[in-house]
C-alpha cells in the first residue's frame, strides 16, 4: 500500500523499516532526545568566542597604549612624554606666573600688555573663538604663540597675510639652525632647535622675521601684530616644549625665551567646554561620527569592525557541502504514518489527504507512463497517457476523475478513493 495511502486512511505503512520523523532511514544519533548538552554547544562556540576575546583584547591594548602615550598632550600639568609640564616648571622657576584655561574668553579676558598667550591648537577653533583671540591680539600689546596654525579660518584669522607650506609630514631632520637671516634674539641665542618637521610659512607682512628655514621656508614666524607693540610667533612644530625634547638641542632655551618674555602666560587648551569650537558649528559644517572618535581608538573601532565582518561571514556561509544531521530520536516509519494520519483525521481534513493522495498517485503514474515530472499534474498530458495503458474490457472508474476529481466528504469516501488509486496503478503497472 503506497505511503500516502496510509497517511490518509490511518492505516500504517511497512513496520520494521528505522526512520527519522520524515520517514526518511536514519543512523543512531549522538545527541539526546532533550536537544544539544551544554558540553556540545561549548565545543561548537568556544573557537568564536575565544578569537573574539583576542580581537577584543588586542584592540583595548593598542587603543589603551595609543590613547596613553599622548595623555595630556602639551598640557603644563601634564609629566607624559607629549606633556608640558617641564616647560612650566622651568618657567615658574624664572617668576613666570603660568595659568591654564580652556575657553577662549578666558583666554581673552587675561591678555595683556604684560602676558604671553600660547594657543596650543588654533585649528580647533570656531569663528566665535577665533574672533576673541584676535580681539586679544590686537588691543592686548602683548604675546601670541600660535602652534602650527593652517586652517582655512585659523590661519586667515590669525595671521592675516600668512601661508603655508608643507602639510606636517615628518621632514628629514627636525633640529634646524636659526638661519642666517634671522634676527631675533631668542633664536640666535638658543641655536639649533627642534622646529621643523611640521609647517612652513610665508608672509607678505611688513617687519616679519622668520627663522630656521626648511626647504627655502621658516618655520619659525614673528609677525608685529596691534597698535600696542605686540607681537605674534607663529610656531610650526610643538617639538621644543615637550617633555620628551625639551633637553635637547636648543629647546628649552627656545621655548623659554619665547614663551617668558612676559611676566604672565596664559597657557590655553582648546577643550569641548569652549562653546562650539569642538562640535564644528563655528565652522559651519557637521562633524561625522567617526570626528568624535577619542584620538587612537580609529585602529582598534577598525580591528573590532574586521573581526565582526569576518565572524559574520563566517556563521553565515558553509564553506563544504551541506550535512545531514542526526536526529535526537528514531521513529519507525509505520510509526510516522499513523501519527500523520492520525493528525488529518483527527483535523477532518478529507481534502488535504485527498490532495496528497491524487499528488504522489499522478507523480508514480508520470513515471510509470513516460509522462515529464513537470507535467505530472497537468491531466491534459497525464489522463490520456493512463488511459491508454488500461487494459480493454475492464476499465476501472474514469482516471480523469480519480486523478483531478473533488474532495471527498465522508471517511468511506476518502477511503474508496484511495482503493481506487491503488486499484488504477495496478492496472497500468501491469498492462
């Protein structure tokens, strides 16, 4: 009795035969009728999280030893190598009053005759900041240090007449001789320096002084700025007042010189508290996501990045040919009739049953009549190829309405139908 035969009518199928729940053969499985144990999925899992534990690792490391090195970057209280700590204490030393502020109205407000004011980073600043310290530069009469200004609004804004060259690429040597064109006293005085390896500037302004040439152009610039006698430096590389080289060359006397000419220095660093000059509102434009990022957690967001991008493909890609899995149990395959015809009787479902009958009986008649798989269920194609092989004399009922007729409405029905579709097969098996 064909399968579908017994799944409609609750009558099983061959006994004896191990199934999976499909019915299909199956081996003995390895897992438990209950699911995976928790020592299986360890095993498949501990691979993934293990390399994710290492990518993880190796990203906070780099990022810690990135972000570390560069704490308190030219910060007077900072000791790091990148701080500028030694410098202040030298300054101190001297009677120099050193004060640090974060805004640049702090910054404006305490210019004046007898201050320096050090902008550790003009290029961060917004319009409205920008206006303030050039406000201070021109009524304070005082000093202005500006490190490595070449923004498109900085540059402009505090050094009207001032141009760049070079981009801050590292040069070939960063200690450089003051040059012989160069007359200000603290340059001559101090000597050789660490200021190149970062910018160079040109200027169409009057009474400038420029000092320790790279490639034909200073890299240290003086510029008479105010009606008051002030003055503004223009400084091209932040090497002279880092801890890490200050004690060498000329550095510290540089450094000294330029930023103790005054009783008082104004120590500013640009900081998120100084209204918009972070967020770039000044500036008219907006910041993206990754202009938020803290200064060297780039790599390690990028490794992070990689590593779930790889993870992913991985979990979602088989790389072989697919395997068929064992199943937790075994279930005879007479067992899995019954249970499913069990299920469409018990749901009343004459139809579902009647169709799955007509379909497997149309797709063994295809095969037994030479009739294409892919117009099994076509009876145009299929009815007259059955009725051909019938044997004369003894039709059985009318293979069109066997085979495409309507659902039955009783069980005896669904059960005469299913004789007859065996009955039907017999025939042109055997004809």
């Amino acid at each position: 009795m064909p399968p579908a035969h017994a799944a409609a009518t609750g009558t099983p199928g061959p006994a004896g035969a191990p199934a999976t729940a499909s019915g299909d053969p199956a081996t003995p499985p390895r897992t438990t009728a209950g699911g995976p144990r928790p020592r299986d999925v360890w095993t498949r899992a501990r691979g993934f999280l293990v390399a994710l534990a290492v990518l993880l690792a190796a990203g906070l490391a780099l990022a810690a030893l990135n972000s570390g090195a560069r704490h308190g970057y030219l910060d007077p209280r900072s000791a790091d190598p990148y701080g500028s700590r030694a410098v202040a204490e030298l300054l101190r030393d001297r009677g120099v009053t050193v004060r640090v502020v974060t805004t640049a109205e702090q910054a404006a407000d305490a210019a004046g005759p007898g201050t320096t004011l050090l902008v550790t980073d003009p290029d961060r600043l917004g319009e409205t900041q920008l206006r303030d310290i050039r406000s201070a530069i021109d009524l304070s009469g005082g000093r202005t240090v500006l490190l490595a200004p070449s923004g498109p609004l900085s540059l402009p804004a505090l050094a009207p007449g001032t141009r760049t060259h070079g981009d801050g690429s590292p040069a070939p040597d960063t200690n450089l001789d003051p040059g012989t064109a160069c007359t200000l006293p603290a340059a001559t005085t101090a000597g050789r320096a660490a200021t190149g390896g970062g910018l160079r500037y040109t200027t169409g302004t009057p009474g400038a002084t420029g000092c320790y040439p790279s490639a034909g152009h200073p890299t240290l610039l003086v510029l008479p700025t105010g009606t008051h006698g002030g003055d503004t430096v223009l400084l091209g590389s932040e090497g002279i007042l880092l801890n890490k080289s200050l004690a060498k060359e000329g550095n510290a006397s540089l450094a000294l010189q330029l930023l103790g000419s005054r009783p008082n220095l104004v120590w500013y660093l640009p900081s998120l508290a100084d209204g918009n000059s972070d967020d770039g509102e000044g500036t008219g434009e907006e910041r993206s996501f990754l202009d938020l990022i803290p200064a060297g957690w780039s790599w390690a967001l990028l490794q992070l990045f990689l590593a779930a991008a790889v993870a992913a493909l991985w979990r979602a890609r088989r790389l072989g040919p697919l395997v068929t899995e064992r199943l937790p149990v075994l279930v005879r395959a007479s067992e899995a009739t019954e249970g499913r015809a069990r299920l469409y009787r018990k749901a009343g479902a004459r139809d579902r049953a009647a169709t799955v009958l007509r379909a497997a009986a149309r797709e063994r008649l295809a095969a037994l009549v030479g009739v294409p798989a892919s117009q099994a269920h076509d009876p145009a194609s299929l009815v007259p190829a059955v009725a051909a092989r019938l044997t004369a004399g003894r039709p059985p009922q009318d293979p069109d309405t066997l085979l495409f007729g309507t659902a039955p409405t009783t069980d005896a029905a669904l059960i005469a139908l299913a004789d007859h579709l065996d009955a039907l097969e017999r025939e042109v098996r055997t004809s």
